[in-house]
C-alpha cells in the first residue's frame, strides 16, 4: 500500500507559535496510520521481523516522502525513516508493546535557505528511542544528538 498526500509547505515555519507537533500534525497522522496499517498485516502472520528481513535504510530522493506499508518495504529491500519506524511500531505493537513514532529535526544552513531535517524514529513507552534507520545502515545519530539543542520534537 502506498498513500500520497500534498501537504502545504510554508515559507516560514514558526515552530513556537504552533505547539509541540507544529507543522508536523499531519505527518505525525500518517505515520500513525502507516504503524496500524503495518501492525494489521503482521498480526495476519507471513512477515518477517524487521531487524532479521534484510531490508536496508535508503534515503529517498529529496523532496520525496511516500508513505508506503511494509510489505512494499520489503518489496524494494529498502525504507527511509518514515517506512522503517512505522514498521518497527507495528512490530512492536503485534507483541504487545504499545510503542509509537517520534519525529525529531532540526534547521540546517545551505547555501541559498536554510532547510528543516527531519527524522522519525520508534519511542518505547518508558521514553527509551530506537532508531530502526540507524540500526539498519543509516549514517549519523539523530537521536544521539536529542540533549543538545540542536534537534527540537514534535
């Protein structure tokens, strides 16, 4: 399954003004539809756990953000952050572990405007964060950079 939405893109994002979730509202709604989604399909059984399916973490293209369920996942051998952790949700959810999607970022400088990164990882009900894009090959540490200001949540 794969759905597509267009979703208004401000200029200026004012984070401050828009509460916690801000702007991400709607993303925050997918990827919670894309864990119910995937957690259905894997309670019906014939999918392999995430961590032992020989998917990988690939960046998508940028401007790009599909959201796609696991099954297409493991169709291409491949998700970004925003396939990965709601896969690894709905796993977790099928074993009983009422975990969710946390979506951290951050602004970064380019050269002509600065961009927002943003990141989607799994939040434990304790609080702990796994990051299914870094444990299956992404570079760098998001989350390991929570405590240092540079990265707010939504």
């Amino acid at each position: 399954m794969q759905i597509n939405v267009r979703i208004p893109r401000p200029d200026y994002v004012d984070l401050a003004s828009q509460g916690r979730r801000g702007p991400f509202a709607p993303i925050v709604i997918l990827l919670e539809a894309m864990a119910q989604v995937d957690e259905w399909m894997i309670r019906q059984g014939g999918y392999p756990p995430l961590y032992r399916s020989g998917v990988r973490y690939k960046q998508e293209p940028p401007g790009v953000e599909e959201f796609v369920s696991y099954d297409v996942v493991l169709q291409r051998g491949w998700g970004d952050c925003g396939h990965l952790a709601p896969a690894r949700v709905g796993e977790l959810r099928a074993m009983g572990i009422p975990a969710k999607c946390c979506i951290i970022w951050r602004w970064v400088d380019t050269p002509s405007h600065p961009i927002m990164l943003v990141h989607v990882g799994v939040e434990y009900p304790d609080g702990h964060i796994e990051d299914p894009s870094n444990l299956l090959g992404m570079r760098g540490d998001p989350f390991g950079t929570r405590g240092n200001g540079l990265w707010g949540e939504a």
